[in-house]
C-alpha cells in the first residue's frame, strides 16, 4: 500500500474509532451513574419541578417587563429578593399581570391557579432569600392586641373598618373586605406599592397574626346599625342624616301642616 | 274687618257686643253653610273675603296670595281658595270644598277605624317590644347567629310604638276634626290714650315715692356697688391656668432618650426593613402627645441631608415629628414608594427626601426633624430635643 493511502486510511479508522469510542464511554459513565447514584431524590425533584415549572411560567408571563432573569429594567423592579410572599400577593389578587400602568396596580381577576401561583412563588423564592408566607393558620391571633395595633399602624390609611382610603396623585390604600389573611399576611411582609414594610423584627409573626385576625373579624361583622354606608364614617353618615333624615323630618311636617 | 252692615262690630274695648261672637265662625256657623249663605252688603261683596282678596289682589290678577291661579279650584288636599272680588259685581263664593269625611259618613267611619288600626299597631309594637326583650337571644357572639339582630328589632319596635301614635294623631286632626276657617278680630295694637295717661302717672308717682333724687346716700352706694360687680366678672380670669412659659417650644426629648414604640419597647437597629415605618415616643413618655415622632428606614443612598444635618441620621433612618405643622394631625400615612408623608385632616403632603418639606397641602413648614444616634446596646436615641417647636403655628413661635 503506498504512505497515502495507509495515511488516509489510519485517520479514517482513528476518525471512526474516536466517535464510536466516545458514544461507547458516554454510554459506560450513563449507565453507571444511574445505578449508582442516590434514590432518595423526590422531594427535591418536586421542588425543583416546582421551580422549573414556576420558572416556564414566569418567562411566558412575567419577563417581558421583569426581565429574562427577574433583574428588572426600566418598565419594573427587580423581583430578587421580594420572597415568594410578594408573589402570593401580587398574583393572588390578580395585580399582576399588570393590566395598564397608572399610579397603582389595582386588584382584579386572578389569571393563574393556585398551584400555578405557588410555582411561581417557589421560582422566585429560589432566586434569593426574601420574605415567604409561614404555615399553620394565620387567624391564630388576639383579636384584641390586632385592634390595638391595627388602629396604631394600619388605620391611618385604610381606615378604622378597613373600608381604604385615599393617598396623593390617584393612588389609595385599598379596601381590606377582599382580602384572604394569606394576602393580608404577604402584604404587610413585603410591603406592595406605596404600603410600608412591616418586618417580621417590627411586628413579630405573633402580632401580625393578630392583626390577620382582626381584619378577617371586621371583614366577617355585620353592621348592627344597619347600612354600613361604605363603612367611611361621618361623611356619608351625615350625608344620610342631612338628606334622607332631615329631608324626611320636612315632609312630615308639610305633610301636618297641608290642609286636609 | 269690621263689615259695614255692624252685624258684628266690637266695641271701644275691643270686645264684641253682648251676644256676638267675636268670629264671623262662631256668629254664623261653619264654614260649609256660610257658603250656602254669603253675608253681604248690597254691593254684593263679602268684606271678610275682600279683605283678603285685596291682599291676594294686589298680587295679581286672579292669583291668590300664593301666586297660584284661581282657575285651579278645588284642588289642593280638600280645599280651594278663596275667589278675589270681581269687578263687576260677580258674588264673592266661599268655595272650599267639604271633606268626604264631612260629607260622607261611611268615609268618617272608615277613616276612624284607620286612625283606631294605627293606635292598635301601637300598641301591639309596644307590647311585642316587651316580649321580644326577655324573650329573644341577646348574647353577644361573634358568629353569623340572630342574636345580633336583638337591638335593630328592639329599635323597629320602639320607632314603630311612637310613630303610630303620631301618625293615627295627623290622621285624626286631618280627617275628623273639624275643619273649617275662622277668622278672629285682632285688637287694635295700641292702648287707648286713657289707659297710657293712667299707667304714666303710675311710674311718675312709683318714682316719686321711691325719692331715689333726695336719697343722695343711697344713689351714690348703689352706683359703688355696682361697679363693684366688676371685679368678680373679671378676677377668675386669673384662674385660667398657669402660663405654659417654654411647654409649647419643648418637647420631652432629652439627649440620650431611647426612641421607644407605644408598648414601651425600645427600637433597635435592624428592627425596620427598608420602606419600614414606626410610631415612637422618648422612654417613659409615651403618652405625651407633642412626642410622637415617626422612625422612616430609608435606603442609605437615598438620604439627602439637609446643610448641617450630615449625623442626624443612622444608616438610612430619619426621625421626623409626627404632628402636621399646619393644624397638628398625626402625619402616619407614609408611601413607601414615592417617599411622602400624607396628614389625613388636609391632605398636606411632606416629602421625606427633602426633609420634610410640604410640596402639597395646607402646611407651611416642613416637620421638624429629630436628631438620632446609636447607644452603645444598639438601640435608637435621641441627641436632643428638636431643633424647633413641633406642631401647628403659634403667636410667639415667629
């Protein structure tokens, strides 16, 4: 045979033995890896489907605006750190997806499950550790310690009855009737929009548990007077009393004085 | 409105003569069989109606004092209005429309039993008001049961017992009693010139008697004495209270006062997060209420201080009084995001990030900001008092 051809047909044979001597080691390392490696791997697998699943959801739903990997960008804000409670939150009540930019996100209809939620929670709570939602009921309070500090921290902007109120430019504290003690918790964890943060070493989990319970009380009384009127107080109380009361008390007494 | 014909003229002593009546009501009966027969004079006008007609005359043609028109006769709950005096000789009619209940008698008797069925209610709303109170389940729960419903129902009953008396009364006078007009003569205003001549010379004489010119004595100690009244009208404004003297510059902050919440537990650093806000007072004043000062986490970068406040600050946190300096609110509604204080009485908006200085609203100043350090342990104090009166304006304040 002449040095050309025996070259060509050593390297042929290289070529050949190198990717068959490859896939025959890929196939070696494989096998023995998945016999040998630890079983004990399915609460982590769900966790990580979890996240995985979170993660898929999160691409489709949230990254345009908040960015490929959660960093943020100039139309929102890094979701690093806010902790799988801002997600309970935000998406529990349906402010998120954003349906339109304006001075605040307002509550409306929920566009994922539950379980899809959790997901997305789990995704983002993987990315860096921030504020979760605790287990166990979170009704499990004093109901009067929650009035106390509910009156000290939470009524100046949502109103003594939890009925909301306004703050400046268009934006307003809500009203806490909707609200699950799941979302009445994440949002004084994380403190959406312009609601300060409450943290867990400013009202310890015990308090915000009283608060929970508080709210969901006032949320579930009747009103012994009658018509709540919006449960807002004087204003419309008044408005009652000055129209349909004194109004009434006028045609009463027309009613008298009309000649029979 | 004395008619001419004297039929029922009253005397000198505004009474009227033996055996009238002083009504035209009481002379000639009621209402419905004067219509039947008008007392006139031979113009064939009815004065009591002319008088009235003048006035309703004068307000317009064919008007009534009212300003509706005559032509809407009979109209109005069971009467019309009286016809103004034509001009050409047409006789005045009193044309006020009887009620059915006058008239008809099965209309009385159904109109009685409404009024009787109203009192009826009454009481029946009365006596079940005293059932329903020993009967019915009246402890407090907190669950969705029908013993929340116990003071409404107490309250219908108790509205319903009272507003039926009222109702079956209106009724009552509306529908039975009688209804007719009556006119009554008004004495003249003035007294006759006997009876004022009698009562000055009666004043004259008391005046006389009571020598109070002669009594030089007398007069001048009553003049004391009464300026004397004076003084206790005017000495007990010395009780009004002891001055405030420096109260309304000063807070009870000292340096070195440990910045505490209102259950008294002391703020340590790391408690807020950033965007957190707390209420707090200096140990051991917490219910003083010039004291209250909110503690705002803000990002350190954030913090812009104003000239000559660089360590005013710790890591981020500003202390700021709590009490609005336009009418003193509590200044508690803080927006995390954009940084503002909003008073909820009038909407004066400070901006945490320029010191607190009012960019909306009635306030003038901005709030006065409180100097704050770390102990040793950790915890927030205070490194004095603020640099200014906290609160609304006052005179001396400048």
């Amino acid at each position: 045979m002449n040095p050309a051809a025996e070259r060509s047909l050593r390297t042929r044979r290289f070529r050949l033995s190198g990717s068959a001597g490859l896939l025959l080691a890929l196939t070696v390392i494989g096998g023995v890896y998945a016999v040998l490696a630890p079983s004990s791997r399915a609460a982590e697998g769900a966790q990580s489907t979890a996240i995985a699943e979170g993660r898929a959801l999160y691409l489709v739903g949230c990254s345009s605006c908040h960015g490929l990997n959660a960093q943020g960008g100039n139309e929102a804000p890094s979701l690093i750190g806010v902790g799988g409670a801002a997600v309970q939150f935000q998406v529990g009540t349906g402010r998120m997806p954003l349906a339109a930019s304006g001075p605040q996100a307002e509550r409306k209809d929920v566009e994922y499950t539950q379980e899809q939620i959790d997901q997305m929670a789990a995704y983002i709570g993987s990315l860096a550790p921030g504020p979760e939602i605790p287990e166990g009921d979170l009704t499990d309070g004093d109901l009067q310690a929650g009035a106390e500090l509910f009156s000290t921290n939470c009524a100046s902007c949502h109103n003594f009855a939890g009925a909301g109120g306004a703050l400046s430019y268009g934006k307003y504290a809500p009203s806490l009737a909707p609200a699950t003690p799941e979302q009445i918790y994440a949002a004084m964890q994380t403190g959406p929009e312009s609601m300060p943060v409450f943290s867990d070493s400013q009202l310890t989990p015990a308090e915000k548990r009283s608060i929970v319970r508080y709210v969901d009380y006032i949320n579930q009384s009747k009103d012994y007077g009658g018509h709540g009127l919006g449960r807002y107080g004087p204003v419309p109380e008044g408005l009652v009393v000055w129209l349909l009361g004194i109004g009434g008390l006028l045609g009463v007494t027309l009613w008298i004085g009309a000649r029979a | 409105m004395t008619p001419e014909d004297g039929s029922a003229r009253n005397g000198p002593d505004g009474q009227p003569p033996e055996g009238q009546a002083s009504t035209a009501w009481q002379d000639e009966g009621s209402v419905v069989e004067r219509g039947k027969s008008v007392p006139t004079d031979g113009n064939g006008v009815d004065h009591e109606a002319s008088e009235q007609a003048g006035r309703a005359a004068a307000a317009g043609p064919r008007q009534t004092r009212y300003g509706r028109p005559v032509d809407s006769l009979g109209d109005g709950p069971g009467g019309g209005w009286r016809q103004p005096a034509g001009g050409s000789g047409t006789q005045a009619v009193d044309i006020q429309q009887p009620r059915a209940e006058d008239i008809d008698p099965k209309a009385a008797r159904s109109a009685e039993r409404q009024v009787a069925l109203l009192f009826l209610t009454s009481a029946a709303a009365a006596v079940a008001f005293a059932v329903v109170f020993f009967v019915y389940p009246w402890e407090f729960r907190l669950d969705n049961s029908p013993n929340s419903y116990y003071t409404p129902i107490l309250g219908i009953l108790l509205g319903v017992a009272l507003c039926a008396i009222g109702a079956g009364a209106v009724l009552w006078a509306k529908k039975l009693m009688p209804d007719e007009e009556a006119v009554q003569e008004r004495e003249p205003f003035h007294s006759e010139p006997e009876i004022r001549a009698a009562t000055a010379a009666d004043l004259t004489r008391g005046l006389d008697e009571a020598g109070l010119p002669r009594r030089k004595l007398i007069l001048g100690t009553l003049g004391l004495s009464g300026a004397a009244l004076a003084l206790p009208a005017v000495v007990p404004l010395a009780s009004l209270g002891p001055s405030p003297k420096r109260e309304l510059y000063t807070t009870p902050f000292t340096a070195g006062s440990r910045l505490v919440r209102l259950d008294a537990t002391p703020v340590r650093l790391g408690d807020l997060k950033v965007g957190g806000i707390e209420t707090v007072f200096p140990e051991g004043h917490t219910h003083a209420a010039d004291a209250a000062t909110v503690l705002i986490r803000l990002r350190p970068d954030e913090v812009r201080p104003a000239a000559g406040r660089e360590n005013w600050t710790v890591d981020g946190h500003v202390a700021y009084s709590k009490i609005c300096t336009h009418a003193g609110c509590p200044v508690g509604l803080y927006e995390q995001q954009t940084h503002n204080l909003l008073c909820p009485c009038h909407q004066s908006l400070f901006d945490v990030l320029q010191s607190c200085k009012p960019t909306f609203g009635p306030a003038a100043r901005p709030l006065p900001q409180l100097a704050i350090a770390l102990d040793p342990d950790g915890y927030f104090i205070a490194q004095g008092d603020y640099s200014e009166p906290v609160g609304p304006s006052f005179w001396e304040r400048g």
